[in-house]
C-alpha cells in the first residue's frame, strides 16, 4: 500500500519508525497508562467500532480491542510501518483477532461517516499540518452520541530532559534543533479548546492529569529520546555528534540529580450530539 504524506507526516514516520525499537522499553512505558486512560473516557463498550489513529506500537487500540470483544472492532491506523508490526505483534501474542492495523495517514481516511462509537488519537493529532481540517473529518466519523478523545502532552512534559538535550543539540549542531517542540502545538487547554473550536465541534471536557516518570538510571534518559520525538534531530547526526549530544544531556541531568521526567497530558473529551 502506499501512502501519500505530506512533510510532516514523512518526518513523522522516518522518526517512528526508528523509535520503534525503543519505544515499549521500560525507561518509555510513561505513554502506556495515558492510552489506557484515553479508552476509559472514550466510554466504549463490547460491540463497539473504534477508530484509533496514531496507534503507534498499540498501547490504546490493544486496550480498545480488550474492551469491545469479541464482537466489536478497532480499527488502528499510524504512518510509521515498524510500530505497526511491533503492534500486531502484541495482539497476536494476545489472542486479539478483533483488530486491524493499517498504514495510513489519518488525515486521508476515506471511511463511513457515523460509522463509529469512538475514536481515539494518543499523542499523534500535533503531528497533523492541518490540525482543524483532520480533527474535523475524525469527528464525521463518529455515531451520533459517539466520543472523540485527543490525548496531548501537557506543559513541562519530557523535562528537564527536553531541555538539557535541546541545550546539547545547541552547542553541537544548533542547525537540527527541533523548535519548536510539535507537542507544544496542544500542550496548553486554551490551544486545545481553540482547536475543537475550529473544527467545528462541541466544547471539549479537558482532563488534565499531573504525571512524572521515575528514571532507574540515568542513561534511561537517552532511551526515552531514542524512543520519542527527540530522536528526530538524532538522526541527523554523525555518530560522534549523537555521542557528544548524549554525553552531554546525561552530564546536564546528571549533574542535576535528574531522576524522573515530566509526563503530565490533557486528555480532550468531545460527544457528538445523539439524535
């Protein structure tokens, strides 16, 4: 199959793509309890369609999957192929057949309108150009009474880390510094309800959890820009340029007595009118 992406969505799946080996390692396992959570407030139940976009290696739509069965189904779409294996992978292991898993951009899907119970989209929407344009046609895909839940970061999320690394990515190669952060695009409630605003739908009920992630050791740090975002300016650097930036950002954090890393998220709940 072949999917049409734009920039984003090309930067977005060469950087998933490679964080697909490190993200379900321990130092990352942060994002697993926020897709969880987004299923909860999506209000689904057995026999349900869902449509989770941005699944990355599964947390939410296995989750989804586990709640709707054995007679309903989730649909799970991400650009970035490897996190789509990793997540098949997952439900094979788990005797979920309810499930599909297809590459796709979620901005081109073409399904039913009013075809589904829920949909869900974890951390993927900031990384959409038209933020509006998408979230509204996520919306037409909803049943009437039907729920959307927009999973952000919230502010001071992956810090000190995201700080310490963009100061090390400064002094070695200030030229691939990612500025600003995508997950700043949602990451306060004004942004938020903004967006819902020019999409087009209802009010959103924001549910902003405080989170942090304790840190075993310090080098887990660098598993966690390996596994996320960050790792998108990694990839542009020699290898004794990777080295100097992650011997840098450790030093910092170090130094710092880092031993937990922001995980704070706004959870963005909208119901599509019954009828």
């Amino acid at each position: 199959m072949t999917v049409h992406l734009d920039p984003a969505g090309v930067q977005a799946a060469e950087t998933y793509d490679g964080a697909a080996g490190h993200v379900d390692a321990p130092p990352c396992s942060f994002a697993v309890r926020h897709g969880h959570m987004a299923v909860e407030l999506a209000h689904i139940r057995q026999g349900h369609a869902v449509l989770d976009v941005g699944c990355g290696s599964g947390a939410s739509a296995l989750k989804a999957a586990q709640v709707v069965a054995p007679s309903g189904h989730v649909l799970a779409v991400d650009v970035a192929a490897n996190m789509l294996y990793r997540a098949d992978q997952k439900a094979a292991a788990r005797g979920l057949t309810n499930i599909d898993f297809v590459c796709d951009d979620m901005g081109a899907l073409d399904g039913p309108a009013g075809h589904y119970h829920a949909v869900i989209g974890v951390f993927s929407l900031v990384f959409v150009s038209d933020m509006p344009r998408v979230l509204h046609r996520l919306y037409q895909l909803l049943r009437p009474g039907g729920r959307i839940v927009i999973t952000s970061w919230a502010d001071g999320a992956f810090e000190p880390l995201a700080s310490a690394f963009r100061r090390a990515l400064r002094k070695t190669r200030p030229d691939v510094l990612i500025d600003p952060l995508p997950w700043r695009r949602l990451s306060e409630p004004d942004a938020i309800d903004q967006l819902f605003r020019m999409a087009g739908l209802p009010e959103p009920q924001l549910h902003h959890v405080a989170d942090h992630h304790i840190v075993a050791d310090i080098r887990d740090h660098w598993t966690v820009v390996m596994g996320s975002v960050l790792r998108t300016a990694v990839a542009c650097l020699t290898p004794e340029e990777r080295f100097e930036v992650e011997e840098d950002t450790i030093g910092e954090l170090a130094r710092g007595g880092a031993d937990a890393i922001g995980a704070s998220v706004i959870h963005a709940v909208a119901q599509k009118p019954a009828i």
